[in-house]
C-alpha cells in the first residue's frame, strides 16, 4: 500500500489534494511502520518455579514446564482473537474501526492486534498529523501555538481516512473535540479504549519530576479527560480494562493482556454486526 503525505506549509498545515494516496488493500496483509514505534505493553506471564522431586532417584525440575505454560497461555490468547476475527470478518464487510480515549501504548497495540487478526491496515491519525507537520517535535510547538490549527489538520485526517475501508484507526485523545470529527467516525464502527488515569500517568511521568509537578501532569490528563469523556461516551461501544480484568479474574489491573482487551473489542464488535444485520434485514420490505 502507498501512502503519500504532502503538505505545503508546515506552519500554517495547507493541505494539497489529495494529501493521501490510496490503493485498495490486497488480499495478502501489510502491516505499516512508523519512525518511531510505540512501546509494548507488557504482556501477562506465569511465574516460573523450580521444584525438586522428594524421590531421591528421580528429580527434576519444572522450570521448562513452566515455560511451556506460559507460552501455551500466550498462543492461546491470540489464537482465540484471530479466531474471533475469522468469525466476523463477513459480516464487518470491511467496515473500519475506529478506537477512541485517552492516548496509550493499550489503545495503539490493541489497533494493531485487530488489524493484523482482521486483516486490515493500522493508522495511528497523532502519527500522520505528525509528519505533516514536519515532526514530533514541531507537531507539539504547533499544538502550543496554534492548537486550532492542529485539531484542523487532524480533522483533515480524520476526513480522508473514513473515506476509506478496511482500516483500524488509532485516534488521538482529542478526535472527539468536535461534531464533525464524530461524523466522520461514523462511517466506521468506534470503539472506546477506557484504561484508567493512574495507568496512563505512568506512562508519561518522568521518574526525575518533582511531586508538584507530577501532580500537574496528572491534573492535565484529569482535565483533558473530563473534556472528552462525553465525547468518548458517544461511540458505538466501550471496552473498559477495569470491567475486563474483573471478568476475567485478575486482582490486578497491569495483568490485562493486549490480548484479552482486543477480544473484548472484537466480541463488542461482533454485536455491533449482528444488530446492524437484524436493523436491514427488518428495514426490507415483505
């Protein structure tokens, strides 16, 4: 797949037309890289234990068991998310998913295990909104000076990306500042990655920070999280971390897996499929 990024003006974010070139995807997937690769989060693993046997002809030790439990475990999990995939893929008939909330390693590893279990392609709209403006670095000076310039740039994105199909957008924190952004959401299925504040405060607190300004930091995300919430709330279903560790059991949150939240994306997903195929097949005539 080709992609194309132009723009004229870094400062003021003029967009040629088009500014991105689109082929159709092939039957065979691709997968999108990007200068600088979001961090993994970590995954959920089993402790490994070595034990001796108590008979003196006979010891040995489990810790190769362990290992093999583990990796069973893993495989496991992402087994049953690209079966899931498999079993809904007809009926999402190339509908794109969009993912919504607040910014973090979570949401964007989830938008590229659906990807590459649905077979579609990964964007994340922060990293194109990024290379138009020349940047990482020049795309948060613009969000400084000229945050209304920004959030038109990413509303232009947003625009040329939900003309397509067969994509999982990984959207910023603020894709939902406005109405027309929330239509243009609508010509896919959105989806709410809801992890919970003090998660994403320790992704991006510095260790080096002072206790004021750490608490600064964590009243800026609480801020702009209370700005968007609504925004968030509109989307066609939500995949909450804390809901699903406590289905599945973990006492602690940090052990949710990437994995086990794509598949509660997928299972919502597969509900939004089956109440939009029951909403047709009523709305044709006898």
């Amino acid at each position: 797949m080709a992609i194309t990024l132009v723009h004229s003006s870094c400062r003021n974010l003029h967009f040629r037309h088009p500014p991105l070139q689109y082929e159709p995807p092939t039957p065979s997937h691709t997968s999108l890289t990007f200068s600088k690769p979001l961090p993994r989060h970590p995954k959920l693993s089993v402790p490994k234990k070595s034990v001796n046997c108590t008979n003196s002809q006979f010891q040995c030790s489990h810790n190769d068991e362990f290992s093999g439990v583990e990796l069973d475990f893993e495989l496991s999990k992402s087994l049953a998310v690209k079966t899931k995939a498999m079993e809904i893929s007809s009926e999402l008939k190339g509908t794109s998913v969009f993912l919504v909330g607040m910014d973090s390693t979570m949401k964007a590893d989830i938008g590229k295990v659906l990807a590459d279990a649905l077979r579609y392609y990964y964007f994340d709209s922060n990293g194109l909104v990024e290379q138009l403006a020349g940047g990482d670095s020049t795309a948060k000076s613009l969000i400084e000076g000229d945050e209304k310039g920004f959030h038109e740039s990413e509303t232009e994105v947003l625009k040329q990306l939900s003309s397509m199909g067969r994509l999982v957008v990984c959207t910023g924190a603020g894709a939902v500042h406005s109405s027309t952004n929330l239509a243009f959401l609508r010509h896919g299925l959105s989806i709410w990655i809801d992890v919970p504040l003090f998660m994403l405060g320790s992704e991006v607190l510095d260790p080096t920070l002072s206790v004021s300004s750490s608490s600064e930091v964590l009243d800026e995300l609480t801020e702009l999280y209370e700005r968007m919430k609504d925004g968030y709330a509109t989307a066609d279903a939500k995949v909450s971390l804390q809901k699903v560790a406590t289905e599945l059991g973990y006492d602690n949150m940090e052990s949710v897996s990437v994995e086990d939240m794509a598949f509660e994306a997928l299972k919502e997903i597969e509900k939004l499929t089956r109440v939009k195929k029951m909403m047709e097949a009523a709305a044709r005539p006898f």
